[in-house]
C-alpha cells in the first residue's frame, strides 16, 4: 500500500521558542486557548506560526462545584440498546465502560466471555468492535461489594508508595501517574502485577477504587490518566470519545522521515496468531479495519542515523503510533514487534527496549479548566538522549500540528 503522507514545510525556532521549551510540569485550570487547525475537511495547516498558547502560570481550580449529573443507572435486568454514531467501532468493552461508569475490568469480562452480553443476538468478544446501529443485548450489571477500608498491609503500603512515587499530578477527582516501561495497565494471561491491580490499595472511605481512563502499551512509558471517581470517569471518558484529550509521545527512529512534518493517514486491522496479535496496514472495506490517522514531527537529528521525532495521534488504534511508523520506514527503536528494518545494528551503548514515551496529556477537567501534565524520559530513553547528544529542552514543532 502506497503511503500517504502530506507534507509540511518546517519552521525555524525563534530565540524567544527555544527559551520557552523547557520541559513544564503538569498543571490544572490552565485556560484554553485556540487550537491550531483549519476548518473540517481542509488541507491540514503547516505546522508554522506562532505558538498559539503561552503556558500560563499554575492556578488552584474553584472550591465551587457544580451540580453533579445523573450518571447512567446500572440496569438490574436485561435491556437492550443500539449503538449510536459515536460509539461506531468502538470495542465492545470500552462500550460498557464509557455507558456504565464504575464497572471493573472483571466484571466486563466475565459478562462477555459468559455470552450473557449480546451483538444482534450473538456471542462476541470483548475486543470486538461494534457498528452503527447494531442491538447489544445487556445483562443486569453491579458495582464491585465494596471493600473495607482499614489499616494497609506492609505489602499495601509499599504498593501505595510506588503509585505516590509515580505521581506527577493529582487532586480529588483525577490522578495522572507517569507509567514506568515494563509494568502493564491491565491484566493479562500470567499477569500478577498491573496498574489496575495497583489500585485497589487507594479505595476511599465509601470504597470506590480509581478506574482507568485509556490505556497505553505495556512497553510504553509516560502519562496515563487514572480517574478517582465515577464522577471523574464519566466526564474523562468523554473526553476520549470526542476527541477533546490531546496526546503527545516522544520516540527515537533510525533514518530521517521525510519530510520532516507529515501527516499518515491509513487503516490498521488486526491480525491475531497463536502467540502475537500485531496490527497490519489494511485498505478501506477490509474487515475490522479503522481509520487512524498520525501527526509527526522532526525535533532533533544524531547525524541522521537516528532521530527523535514528536508524534500526535488523533485517532486511538491499537499499536497506533508503533504500526505508522513502521509503515513510513523508521519503526521506533527497539519494537520487538514492527522493527522490521534487516541487518540494522543497535549503535553501541543504547539499550534494546522500546523508545516511546507518552510525553504529554491536556485534556478538560471534569470541573473545569484544563489538566496539562507532562512525563520525564525514562531512564533508558534519557541515557540514549544523553548518548547522542540530544537536548530534551528544545522546542516541540508537533504542538503546532492540527488537531484533526
């Protein structure tokens, strides 16, 4: 499949630029300024002007706060619903949790494997995706009994610690902790040690255990939204589903892309093994294929053999940013799955762990203002940086990308 790429002509960094790109820390109640883009259906700006926003200085969200909304009622018997436009090719299980609020990952599962939950009178799996219009038949569903909260174990109370030692934002409502590479957000076959498991040790006094928002690979470092609330939950999720959140990851590439400022635009299917599940570049039509679409960016060159590019999904496909890369001709360094570029040696002192951070997350706060927090390099990422003398510092030209 040929590759589709628009380009963009690059800027140069002003000296006023290079002084503000200093790494920020996160923050809340920023105000929001315009975002960057043209008008639905046009050609994609370049990624040139003046920076739309200054970072305005740290400010303490309202006391005041508004009426809580009605959440959505956990049906106590069977009813059935129809997927609307915007929960189109959503997986069945995000379906649940962005409808119901407050279920744990177990129960949803277990509701599907069991066959108690229904697509046009069929037995689906949870990471199957759904269609416009379809019936889903769903059972009578609960909250978790909610544990007792007590004195912490010793075990407890190490667990609580690592997750405070993660932590680069919190209040009442949400927590953004910056995920260390090699610990998974969720369970899996074999899995005894998981964010979500992790959790269970922040229950509040009436028992609610903070719930996850999105996901990002197990690999993967860096910024990862944890709502504390149902309250929270709700409005985070929403937040997802209509593209309000704004993603950006850092990743280390062999090669220059060229050009330096593009856009990918592809389809991206899943194709499962016995052992591996990866996503393959598909064509429009073909079968569990979706629409994603990538923003990039150049910030900094190591002689063009290995450069640091800005990445900004506007879409949240499985494998998204690992697979488009792949698909342009610089997979990230050290993908074990889509680094498929033969003899290519790892220059020598830089480790063979996957390069991919998620730099940075700004999303609406449930009660207002804007959450905008930021994750270091993790240490195997900042001893490449140090390595090849790449400046963490420098401006970040994806910030001027569009946002569709």
């Amino acid at each position: 499949m040929s590759r589709r790429i628009k380009r963009m002509n690059p800027r140069p960094r002003s000296r006023d630029e290079r002084e503000d790109a200093r790494p920020h820390q996160a923050r809340s109640a920023k105000k929001a300024g315009p975002r960057p883009g043209g008008k639905p259906g046009s050609k994609p700006p370049r990624f040139v002007g003046e920076r739309a926003e200054r970072r305005a200085p740290k400010v303490v969200l309202e006391k005041a706060v508004p009426a809580k909304p009605v959440e959505a009622l956990l049906p106590t018997k069977v009813q059935t619903v129809t997927v609307t436009a915007d929960e189109n090719n959503m997986r069945v299980d995000r379906f649940l949790e962005a409808r119901f609020p407050g279920l744990s990952f177990s129960h949803i599962q277990r509701v599907v494997r069991k066959g108690e939950l229904r697509v046009d009178g069929k037995r689906v799996d949870s990471k199957d995706r759904l269609e416009e219009g379809q019936s889903v038949r769903i059972p009578p569903l609960k909250l978790d009994a909610p544990k007792v909260v007590g004195e912490l174990s010793d075990a407890a109370q190490k667990t609580l610690k690592a997750l405070k030692e993660m932590t680069i934002y919190e209040d009442d409502d949400v927590l953004v902790l910056n995920k260390p590479a090699g610990l998974a957000v969720q369970g899996g076959s074999g899995m005894t040690r998981h964010i979500d498991q992790m959790l269970e040790v922040m229950r509040d006094a009436k028992g609610q255990k903070p719930r996850l928002v999105h996901r990002i690979d197990r690999e993967t470092s860096g910024c990862l939204l944890i709502a504390k609330t149902r309250f929270a939950a709700s409005h985070l999720t929403g937040a997802f589903r209509s593209r309000s959140a704004r993603k950006v990851y850092w990743a280390l590439v062999p090669g220059l892309p060229k050009p330096k400022q593009g856009r990918i635009s592809t389809f991206l299917a899943k194709e499962e093994s016995e052992d591996d599940t990866i996503m393959r570049i598909a064509q429009h039509g073909d079968e569990g294929a979706s629409h994603a679409v990538t923003y990039y960016a150049v910030v900094e060159t190591a002689g063009n053999k290995l450069t640091w590019v800005s990445l900004k999904p506007v879409t949240g496909r499985t494998h998204q940013l690992r697979a488009h890369m792949a698909h342009i001709g610089h997979p990230i360094v050290g993908d074990p799955k889509y680094f498929n570029i033969e003899n290519w040696q790892l220059p020598g002192g830089l480790q063979n762990r996957l390069h991919l951070l998620a730099r940075r997350i700004v999303i609406p706060h449930p009660r207002g203002g804007v959450i905008d927090a930021t994750a270091p390099l993790p240490p195997h990422m900042q001893q490449s940086w140090n390595l090849l003398g790449l400046d963490a510092t420098r401006f970040d030209p994806i910030e001027n990308a569009p946002e569709e």
